[in-house]
C-alpha cells in the first residue's frame, strides 16, 4: 500500500473514534492525503511532512502530529526508488550528476532522494527542538536546512529546508554572505554583534 493511502487510512481510522468535531478534521486531512499532497516526494511544499505536522497541530490533533513527527508516514524506500526513476528524479539526478546545465544555488528541483528521509528526520526535529508542537503562527525561530554533497562540481546541487518563507530566506543568505565577504576582504566586525557560523 501506498504511504499517501495508509496516511489517509489511518487518518479516517482515528475519525471513526473522535468526536463529530475532529472526526470532520481527521476526514480533511485524509482526503488531502489521499491526492499525495503530503507525499515526500510531492512538489506542493518544501516539506510535506512538515507540513502535515504542523496543520494537524494548529488544528489540535496532538497525537496523531506525534505519530507524523515518530516517522510513521514517512516515504517507503520502494517509494524513493520510484521517484529516482520517475522523469522528476531523472531530471534532478542528471543535475546531480553535471549532465546538463543547472543553476546551483538553492536548488531547482526536489530534495535529492539520498539525502531526503535524513532532511526530513533533522527538519522535523529542529523545528519541534526549537518551536514545540506550537501553530504557524506562534513559532518564534526559523531554520535553514541546506546539504550538499563534496564535488568537484563549480555548482553542486543545494539540498534545501526551512520552515522560514522564501523570500525570507533570501534577505537572511543576503546578510550572511555580506558578512562572509566582509570577513574574507579582512574588514572588521562589531565585537558586540553575535556571529554566526555556517
């Protein structure tokens, strides 16, 4: 069976013994799942299953965002094989691999398959570490995950995370890089600012 159909399975388990109220939140969730929408794989989020745990805790179902955080739903690894044969994973194995030109960077495609169950594991685990199993909303720090194998590559492919917005992300790499560079050219830094490390 599918992951996305034994997540939406047991998500309609649980609604058979909740009360009305839940039973309509569990049902929510189920027929999401069942679409893939928070497959590992899937390209709706940077991170599904982050994703999945963080809605299922706004909404106060508590127990079963612990389950998600456990691991219960991650990707098979028949499911990672797939993926890596689909033209998806072909495409962002040949970025991998410098057989066509890519960008570098942040990356332009999905979390590389050797380095996406381990990513997830960490991303979860910061996030929770950091924030507990608080709403959106309510998180006060944000991360960036970002991995990416040693090559010769000019351009290796950046394996990325966060639970921070895009955009935001941005401006905070924008900052940092202003620093490295300032620290490579030999200025001097403020010796009351904290400084950060990579």
């Amino acid at each position: 069976m599918k992951t996305s159909d034994r997540l939406a399975a047991e998500l309609r388990k649980v609604a058979g013994i909740a009360s009305y109220e839940n039973a309509q939140k569990y049902e929510g969730f189920a027929k999401r799942a069942a679409l893939g929408e928070f497959d590992d794989f899937g390209d709706k989020y940077d991170c599904p299953i982050t994703q999945l745990h963080t809605e299922l805790t706004e909404a106060g179902l508590s127990k079963f965002a612990k389950r998600v955080a456990d691991g219960e739903f991650d990707a098979t690894k028949e499911e990672s094989d797939e993926w890596a044969n689909s033209p998806d994973g072909q495409k962002t194995l040949a970025l991998v691999r410098g057989q066509v030109p890519h960008k570098g960077g942040l990356g332009d495609a999905p979390v590389e398959a050797q380095f996406v169950e381990q990513m997830k594991m960490i991303a979860t685990s910061i996030d929770l570490l950091f924030n507990g199993p608080v709403p959106k909303e309510e998180k006060k720090v944000g991360f960036i995950l970002m991995v990416a194998p040693f090559t010769d590559d000019d351009q290796p492919r950046m394996n990325y995370m966060s639970n921070v917005a895009r955009a935001d992300v941005v401006k905070l790499l924008t900052e940092q890089l202003k620093y490295f560079t300032a620290q490579d050219m030999g200025h001097e830094t403020n010796p009351n600012k904290p400084q950060g490390n990579a």
